[in-house]
C-alpha cells in the first residue's frame, strides 16, 4: 500500500511540474514569439520524411499587420463566440461528441458491408475502408493550444491537457494575443503558415491588405486546407466565403 501510494505521490507531482512547465512556456510568450509549434515540428519531419524536401512559408508579423478583415472573418468562421467564452464552449463539445459517435456507428455498418460483399466475391484482401467523418467543437484558444503543445492524438488524456492548456492561455495571454498567435501559426496549406504566407501564397498580397472577400476565403480554408488548397476558389468556397462576410459586420472583436 505504502508502495503504491508513493508511486500515486510522484506520479501527481510529476502531472504538476509538467502544467507548471506549460504555464511557464506560455507566459514566455507574453514577450517571446513561439518560433514553432509541435503541429508545425510535425509537419515538417513529415514533409521531409515523405517528400525528401521541405517546402515552407511562414512569415509571423506584428498585431497591426493583421487587419481586422481577417481577424473577423476567422472569427466568423471558426469561433463566433470567441469574445464571449471562457476557452470552452461546452455545448459545441457536447454536440460535436454526438455527431461522432453517429459517425462512427454508421462507419461500422458500412464496414459490415463492405467485409459481407468481400467474402461473397471471395476477395476477402481487398476490403474497403470504412472512415467516420469526425467533426470538431474546439474553439479558437482550443485549437492554438492544441497546435502549439500536442499532438493530434484523439485520446481523454490529451483532451484534458488541451482543456487545462487552454484555460492557461486564457488567463495569461487573453483573447488579443491568442488570436494573433494563432494567426500566425495556424496551417492554411501543405507547408504554408500563418496569415502572412497565406496572403502571399494566395493572392500575392501582404496581409495587411487584405480585402473582407479575400480574408473570408481564407477563414474558410481552416478546417481543411491541405483539402480547400487544391481548389482555393471552388463553388464552394466562394458561396461559403459569401456567407462568412455576411456576418463579420456582427463580430466582436478583442
């Protein structure tokens, strides 16, 4: 018993030192730029084990070099209750672990099917894969805190950690500095980061100038942009993009 106790002592101080080592990284940043996140550290062992090259844009600029056209526009798409919340929209989670679960429940059956079609063509090798499409309810702070510290693992253990990282970028940073820090280093292509890249990768343009249309097309690229990349001005993306300026007279914003 003595034992076990102990090991539950260290195994607590250990989980402590290790929120007080995110607590202090994440105060560094009041002063320091982050040069990198542990999705972008990724992303790049992945590029240069697949690909054998590593094509890269990043460019981090100051607060005044993001309009607020853009600022908008991803907040209208992303997080519309970014000002309002706390770093967690509970009822978002809640609802986005529903439509998951369904996901997955459909994606068995399918699987069921695929394997009986299979075996009754005696091709019992060649079975389909059936993937859930998982959708998210993490809002801004969740997603930077994610990409800055974890991996992309869907796990409770990470799902806690993301919740506590979150709460701490929320109290130290808050809402102004999260959003540009997220601006900065969030994916928007296959090695291209932030809004800076983005703008030039996209339309040749510095971000500051950014147009509501422009900035709006590039909001809805975050979900999926190594998908939304190969096709930056699909139907779709322009009748989304439509939308997202719409409502970016609504947004308020830090």
């Amino acid at each position: 018993m003595k034992a076990a106790l102990r090991l539950l002592g260290m195994l607590a101080l250990a989980a402590l030192a290790l929120q007080l080592w995110f607590l202090l990284r994440i105060a560094l940043m009041l002063v320091v730029t982050p040069e990198s996140t542990a999705y972008q550290r990724s992303e790049i062992w992945r590029l240069v084990v697949e690909k054998h090259a590593l094509p890269w844009l990043q460019e981090p600029v100051s607060r005044n070099r993001l309009p607020d056209n853009l600022r908008r526009a991803v907040i209208a798409s992303e997080d519309a209750n970014f000002t309002e919340h706390h770093g967690v929209e509970w009822d978002a989670i809640e609802s986005a672990w529903s439509r998951n679960q369904k996901a997955e429940a459909r994606a068995e059956a399918q699987q069921a099917r695929f394997a009986s079609v299979a075996a009754r063509r005696n091709v019992a090798g060649k079975v389909r894969v059936a993937v859930p499409k998982v959708v998210g309810g993490s809002t801004i702070s969740q997603q930077l805190a994610k990409n800055l510290f974890l991996s992309g693992e869907r796990t409770i253990v990470r799902k806690v950690q993301e919740l506590a990282i979150t709460f701490m970028l929320e109290g130290v940073l808050g809402k102004d500095r999260i959003l540009t820090t997220y601006l900065n280093n969030v994916e928007w292509g296959e090695g291209v980061f932030g809004a800076q890249a983005a703008a030039q990768h996209y339309f040749r343009e510095d971000a500051a100038k950014l147009g509501p249309l422009q900035s709006a097309r590039l909001a809805v690229m975050l979900p999926a942009p190594k998908r939304f990349e190969k096709a930056p001005g699909s139907p779709y993306v322009l009748v989304r993009s439509a939308t997202i300026v719409a409502r970016m007279g609504a947004v308020d914003l830090p």
